[in-house]
C-alpha cells in the first residue's frame, strides 16, 4: 500500500528519541541521513507487517490518536486490508488482530467491539482480545459471553492463551470457581502439559486463596520454568505458608533455576514473616551476587526483613545506600523504627521528610502513626492528613484513634471513629481497644454489638480487647461466654494471649485458685505471658504461694525473666516476710538483675518533661515539691488522708 507518513512524522515530533515508534521509524530508513526528513518526503510501502506493528506499539503505549489515524488509512484502502481477497490473508488478519487489540487496551471498548464485528475473519487472537478487553474494565458478563460464543464456534476454538487470559483476569477470592471451571477445561481439552497455563492455574489458585490446589497443580506440572517456582513460592509466603515457601526456595536453587527479582522478594518475605534472620542474610548474600540489590521490592523487602528481626542497623544501612528512595521504602523503614521502639527515630525521618520535600502518601503517614508519638506531633499530623484529604483512608484513620487513645484522648478517637465514611474490621478494632485502654468496658461491649449488628466480623484482636475490657470491668461471666465464642461461633482458636487476658480477668477478680486450674486445663503449653498475668494477679492481692508457683513457672519459661524476682519481692513485702524478700534481692543481684526504674512522661508546650520516683534531677523539681506540698495540704483540709 502506497502512503505517506503525515500522521506519522507529525506524531513523531512530539516524542522522545526513546520512544517505541522513533524507534521503528528510524529502524525504516536507517539508510537515511535525515530518517525523518526523508519520510515526509518520500513514498513508500507500508506493509501488512509494518501496520500491525504500528497498532500493537499504538496500544502498548497508548496512543489511540496515531492509531485511529492508522484506522482510518485502513479504511481508505480497504482492498488492500481485505483478507478475502489478499493472498497473505493470515497477515492482513494480524492486521485487524492489531486494531482490536488497540482499542482493547485503550479502553475503547465500543470501536473495538466495532472493529471486532466488521471483520470477514476471525481466529483466536481477535476472540481472545475482546475477552481481555472486557475482562480487564470489569465487564466479565460480556467477556464470558463472547468466551461461550467463542466455544460454540466448529472453525475456532480457545487455546492456552485464551485460558490464561481469562484465569489472569480472575484472581481474586471471589473467583475461585471461575478458576475451578479453566482448570476443568484445561484439563478436558489436554492443556495440562502446557506451563503457561499451569502457571496462571497457580498464581489464581493462590490469590483465590485455595493453597491447596496451588499447591497440587505445582506438583502435578510437566515442566516448571521460574515462573512456575515464582508463583508457588509468592503464592506461599503471600498464604502465610512461609516454612514451605522457604523450603521450596531452597529446593529450586538445587535444582539450578535462577531465581528472578521477584522470587527473592517473596522469599524475603517468608524470612520477614518467620523473623529468620540467618536465612534472611543467606538470601540477601544471594541477591548481591545476582545484581538484583538495586531493585526497589527488593531493597524494601530487605528493609522489613531486617526490621523485623529487629535488625535496625542493617535496615538503616539498606536504606541509607538505596540509589533512590520511594515512599514503599520510607513506609518501610517508619513501620520498622515504630516496632521497634525507635519512635525518636521515626519521628526525626518523618520530620527530615517533611522538611525536604519529599511527598508524603497516606501510607508514610498510617506508617508515622504506628510510633507512639506524643499528643502535640499527633495533632499535627492529623492537619496534615486533614490538608491532604487523607481522612478517607481508613488506615490513617485507624493510627489516629490508636494515637489519640494512647495520649488520654478519648473523646477525640471517638469523633474520628464517628467521622470514618468506611470503616474496616482494625478500625473497630482500634476503638474498642480504646475503651478498654480507658477503662470504659462497658463501652467496649456495647461497640462490639454495634460491630457485628453491622456484619463486621470479629477478628482475634477483636477478643483480646473485649477480654481486656471484662477485665477491668470483673465481668468473669462476659468474658468467658467470649471465650467460647471465639471457636463455637467464629471458628478462632484462641491463642496464648487470649488465655492471658482470661487469667488477668480472673486474678482480678481475687479468684486465683480458679486462675490456677484455668491454666492447669488449657489445651497448650502456657507461655510467659499466661505466667506472668497470674504473678501479677497474686502482687496485687498477695498470695505468695500461688505467685511462687506462678514465678518458678515463669522462670522455666524464660530464665531471665526479671518480671519473676521483682514481683517475688513485691509480694514478699506486702506479706511481711522480710527474710524471703532478701533472698530474691539477694538471688537478682547473684544473676546480675536489675530493676529497671520506672518512668512518667508528661507533654507541656510541645516539650517532653520525664520523671521517675523521687526525682531530683529535673531543673524545676524545687518548684514541682512547692506545689506538691500545697496541694497535700489541700488534700488534708478536704478530709482526705493520704495513705
């Protein structure tokens, strides 16, 4: 076909040197000094091949204009495009393959579909592009309705991409029988053996969360490529299977398939999760050997794997060395500083971030939110959030309630509650936590009735609030019905925590032998945390032969635990028996512990004034005794007596 290369050239001009078309152009006349010059000049062929790979480079990149201007040539030399009546016809149907595909993936589903109905010829590829079409803006009636009639057809039938199509477009929990029907169909039309499609038929299964057939479609594989081990080893981490994403890492290694950028990712990930920092550092040492130290999942799933074997140093030094830094790596390294208690060091990143420039998302944001900041930056950051219009996220909102609960400001988590327009199950979380943080149980209670008379399920977090709640309020009988509810009811089991915050609410209460024969009944093994809420319970109403029993149970499950021997002391004292409070002091100081002193904070004009017991240091302690004194003058006049 004879043209000219008007809409071309005059295209051209308004792109860069790198451009996917500069390329082809100049790749045309490479002969020619002036490429450029020489196509507004010159006639010359435009084949079959250059046309569509014109229209494919228009819809890759997205420029419908140059490619309707491409259609409408198409159109004024229809004989030349008909495949009828040319000899090439599987070229001139590339042609139009090319088209649709153009405004498939420009979102033009109406000229596509146009396009689609006006072709003489159709093989799979024009079947196959009007399903991704649909399928991908979310129309998947109309994308199955054109895959049935697609079927029904005796000339043209789908094939592995046709699958892979519709299973990649599917993936989500709400599809799992769309999945399950592909895999039936795979299966009946002898596609098993294809490994594009089995690797579409993990990752869905995966993302569907059904690991198990993942997991089978895997092993059942004729042949695995790396994005076969990609798949199943993210599907696993992704799954919280972490152990076997590992293992299975491992085992392609043995097996000589070079890892891309995103199997590390996912095996850091599982390293993260199952906070294995040896494995952790084997892989990173493997990254670098690889090249692959650059990459940005990479470096941040190097970040959080460090971060959450509290490796702060090495997260710092990753993060320190990146070429550029984004707001996944800054969100990162704000989540790591907050869990692990480097809340100065959060703050003064965040700070330095504002103070460069650097664009602040809402995810940097709910990440600053994690630290436990004082109420003067807490109320700072939420006009921050208030300017950016973040108050929609529910994640920033949910750091807002906890910030705000944990700084004494109860009314103010209320309304940001109140003011969510979506709310997810942390958010209803967060506020009953903070009620019960308070001391508002009954609160606490009420809100979870509220949570699930809107169909908001719970989730264990859900139970550790509302089990703290009964606590401080002694409603033994509430917070055991919650107990059984977990599992009768919303099949959880409880965790360790859970039977904690049962023997906190029991020793509470003054039943200690009942919190004894709880833990003596609990189906696992009670950890430090079931253990040391009975030696709390026994400290404050002074049982020191349960706390003893509670102490020596706690120290074989943690050695050098310091909470036993000062507890110990504290309830030898409250008895009186002076001589066995000397043996512990005497025991801590043989084993080298220490008490560590308590400490009180208190924020006044966006300054952080620290106190502990009887504290001298601070440079207005005189005036602070003064007012002390008077008010405790007060107190006596009022009747009150101190104790």
């Amino acid at each position: 076909m004879k043209a000219r290369w008007g809409a071309i050239t005059k295209f051209y001009s308004t792109l860069s040197s790198s451009s996917s078309i500069s390329t082809f152009i100049k790749k045309k006349f490479q002969l020619s000094v002036n490429p450029i010059q020489e196509a507004q000049n010159s006639d010359f062929t435009l084949d079959h091949v250059d046309m569509s790979t014109l229209l494919s480079i228009c819809g890759k990149e997205g420029y419908i204009r140059l490619g309707s201007s491409l259609h409408a040539s198409i159109i004024k030399n229809y004989e030349y495009f008909d495949p009828i009546s040319q000899p090439n016809f599987r070229n001139v149907i590339a042609v139009w393959n090319s088209l649709v595909s153009l405004y498939s993936k420009c979102g033009d589903l109406f000229d596509a579909a146009k396009v689609f109905g006006e072709m003489p010829i159709r093989d799979s590829v024009s079947w196959n592009s009007m399903i991704s079409g649909f399928l991908k803006i979310g129309e998947f009636r109309k994308g199955f309705d054109i895959f049935k009639q697609m079927q029904s057809l005796d000339f043209c039938t789908f094939d592995q991409t046709t699958l892979t199509t519709i299973l990649s477009a599917c993936n989500y929990p709400g599809m799992i029988y769309v999945c399950m029907m592909m895999h039936t169909l795979v299966l009946r039309n002898g596609y098993e053996k294809e490994t594009s499609v089995g690797n579409a038929l993990i990752t869905n299964y995966f993302k569907c969360g059904c690991s198990e057939s993942g997991r089978r479609v895997f092993y059942e594989m004729f042949e695995c490529n790396v994005i076969t081990w990609t798949a199943v080893i993210s599907g696993f981490a992704q799954s919280e299977f972490r152990n076997e994403s590992l293992h299975l890492f491992l085992k392609m290694r043995r097996e000589l398939v070079e890892p891309n950028s995103l199997t590390y990712t996912s095996s850091l990930q599982a390293c993260s999760g199952l906070r294995k920092l040896t494995e952790g550092r084997q892989i990173h040492g493997l990254v670098l050997k690889s090249g692959y130290q650059s990459d940005f999942r990479i470096e941040s799933a190097l970040m959080d794997m460090y971060s959450k074997c509290n490796c702060m140093e090495d997260a710092c030094c990753i993060f320190d060395s990146a070429e550029e830094i984004d707001e996944i790596s800054m969100t990162v390294i704000l989540v790591g500083f907050a869990q692990n208690g480097m809340e100065e060091e959060a703050i003064r990143v965040f700070m330095k971030m504002l103070k460069t420039g650097i664009n602040i998302d809402a995810n940097i944001v709910s990440a600053i939110l994690g630290a436990d900041l004082h109420l003067t930056l807490g109320k700072q950051i939420h006009s921050l959030v208030v300017k950016k219009s973040f108050g929609s996220n529910p994640y920033v909102s949910n750091g807002l309630i906890n910030t705000y609960s944990k700084c004494g400001e109860l009314v103010e988590s209320v309304k940001v509650f109140s003011s969510m327009v979506e709310r997810n199950a942390v958010s209803w979380n967060s506020m009953i936590a903070a009620f019960a943080r308070h001391g508002r149980g009954f609160e606490s209670l009420q809100l979870y009735e509220q949570m699930r008379s809107e169909s908001e399920e719970p989730t264990d977090v859900t139970f550790l609030s509302l089990l703290q709640a009964c606590s401080h309020i002694g409603s033994i009988e509430k917070g055991m019905e919650l107990l059984k509810s977990m599992s009768n009811v919303h099949g959880i089991i409880p965790r360790v925590e859970h039977y904690a915050c049962v023997v906190d609410m029991l020793g509470r209460a003054g039943n200690l032998k009942e919190a004894k024969s709880f833990i003596e009944g609990l189906p696992v093994k009670p950890g430090v945390a079931v253990w040391q809420a009975l030696l709390g319970a026994c400290s404050i109403h002074g049982n020191s032969d349960i706390g003893r029993y509670a102490a020596n149970n706690l120290l074989l499950s943690e050695p050098e635990s310091k909470t036993a021997h000062v507890l110990m002391a504290n309830i030898y004292t409250s008895d009186g028996r002076w001589e066995d409070r000397a043996k512990v002091i005497k025991k801590m100081k043989g084993l080298g512990v220490k008490k560590e002193t308590g400490m009180s904070w208190i924020d006044i004009h966006k300054d952080v004034h620290s106190f502990v017991v009887e504290d001298r240091v601070h440079p207005q302690a005189e005036e602070i005794y003064e007012v002390m004194e008077d008010l405790h003058k007060l107190m006596k006049d009022e009747g009150y007596v101190p104790k």
